[in-house]
C-alpha cells in the first residue's frame, strides 16, 4: 500500500455561514478567511481575527473543524498534507452559537474551499542505492530507468559499481526480482523515504479514477 498524500497548490478564500434550526435553540456559525499551501507544516492554523467577529471561546472548536478535515483529501481519500487555514472574519448568534456550530462551520468552509485550491496528489520518494559488479552496471540503470527512476549518481571502486537514484515507492514493488535476474542474482539494494513528490498527471488520472470505484462500490 502506497502511502499517497493530497496537498493544495494555491490559495482560495471561503466565507462559510453554517445555520440549522431545529425546533429550540438552532445552530449557527460564521467563518472566513483562506486556505494557502504551507510547505514546511502538515497543517497550520492561524487565527487573524480582530474585533471579537468571532468570539474567543469558539476559535479552538474553529481550530479542531479544520483540523478534523486534513484526515481525508477529496481527490482519493488520502491524508492532506502542507495546508494553512488563516481566518481573518466571522459572525456569531448570542443564543444559536456553540463549539458544534463552529466546528461544523470550520468543515463546511473546507468543503466548499479544497477543490477551489487546485489540490494534487503527492507520492513517496525512495532514495535507492543499488550495488553490483560494474559489468551489470548498464542493466542497473535501465532496471531503476523503467521505474521512473532519477539517477543521482554513481560510483566505481574496485570493480563494484554503486548507484544511486530517487524512485517512486509505487514503482518499487517487485524490483528485488528484477534486479537479481538482471545481474545473475550479485546486485542487492538498500531503499530508504526521501520526500514526497506530485505524482505526474496521468498517475493522477488513474489514482483518481480508482478512487471512484472503490468509492461507488464498482470494479
């Protein structure tokens, strides 16, 4: 299983009114503000509120609505990772608002905000380092070429050729079987997680599409 991450790629502003009335006291919140990508973090939130728009009590319930959201992208379901939510203006009602109205305000926002923030889908890079005798070393190459792999160097000492490069994790699977038939079995490969990379467009295309069945029940 591929740990495949969602991320968004610009910013989007949202002003999100959640009200429901429900015979009794009803529910009501009001949040705006933007979401932006944020490279360094998994999620921020950063509360820019002025004039008490959105009474304190309630910002941790804001908070914790986003928060709950980045468990689940819309594009195939995976984590969502390098986001930050600034609210800068909202409303409340001195009867109608609670924590649960504006948590509910807070998911209605990142509903309505995700998809109009251009998301993509992240995949895990391997750094891969393969060692064997340099006469394999043109079969190594085209073994890590064939998985969309990147040559980062390589090095010869001895007869024994090392080879490093940056190769999707997706691409990996089965590769221990390749390597050995491509080098009589005297190759081995030590891998290791190096970043997270956009998967290219026509992977996206695929990851997508299988999310939808899976979703909707078909095969």
């Amino acid at each position: 299983q591929v740990a495949y991450r969602e991320t968004i790629t610009q910013r989007a502003e949202f002003n999100y009114t959640h009200k429901k009335q429900t015979g009794g006291s009803g529910q009501y919140g009001r949040v705006a503000g933007f979401m932006e990508p944020c490279e360094d973090k998994e999620f921020e939130f950063v509360d820019s509120i002025v004039g008490g728009a959105i009474p304190r009590q309630f910002i941790p319930a804001v908070q914790k609505g986003f928060a709950s959201m980045v468990k689940k992208g819309t594009l195939i379901g995976s984590p969502v990772t390098g986001v930050r939510v600034t609210i800068n203006d909202g409303a409340s009602h001195s009867v109608d608002s609670s924590d649960i109205a504006f948590q509910e305000a807070a998911r209605g926002a990142w509903r309505e905000t995700f998809n109009k923030a251009r998301p993509k889908i992240l995949e895990p890079i391997m750094r891969v380092a393969v060692e064997g005798p340099a006469e394999f070393s043109g079969n190594v190459l085209t073994t890590l070429m064939q998985r969309r792999g990147m040559i980062i160097g390589s090095h010869e000492d001895g007869g024994i050729t090392r080879i490093e490069a940056e190769v999707p994790l997706a691409d990996m699977f089965g590769y221990s079987t390749v390597l050995r038939s491509n080098t009589q079995g005297k190759a081995e490969f030590t891998m290791e997680f190096s970043r997270y990379l956009q998967v290219p467009a026509s992977i996206a295309e695929e990851l997508t599409e299988k999310a939808k069945e899976k979703a909707t029940g078909r095969k």
